[in-house]
C-alpha cells in the first residue's frame, strides 16, 4: 500500500492533523500529528493493528509534555 496522505484518511480513533513524508529506495516513513479523545496507550494499540494491516509498522511518541 502506498504511503500517502490517502492513505492515512481512515485512521482509527484519531484525527490527520499534520503529516510530513520522507522516501528512499526501499522504505517510506511518516511523522504523523493526529487529534483523539481516547488514551495514548489505546490509540497506540488501534495505529499497530491498523498499521500491521498494511504490513507498516508503528512508533507513537506523545507531545512533548502531553500523555
């Protein structure tokens, strides 16, 4: 699956806010900013199963100061 703005449009339990891309020859990655109601720890969760999905893996890193 192609690594895209489109493509992060279904994401569970959150919100796009800001995404930036970067691709080299064999891998793509994205540092996403997303809005969500619910805890970190079950937002982390539902991005991993999501991500795995379309064989993407998922690092979660809150805000500075946030949790």
């Amino acid at each position: 699956m192609v690594l895209d703005s489109e493509a992060l449009a279904d994401l569970p339990l959150a919100r796009l806010v800001r995404a930036e891309f970067a691709r080299g020859d064999h891998a793509g990655c994205v540092a996403a900013t997303l809005e969500h109601d619910c805890d970190s720890a079950d937002l982390a969760a539902a991005l991993r199963g999501w991500a795995a999905g379309r064989g993407w893996s998922v690092t979660v890193a809150p805000l500075s100061g946030r949790r």
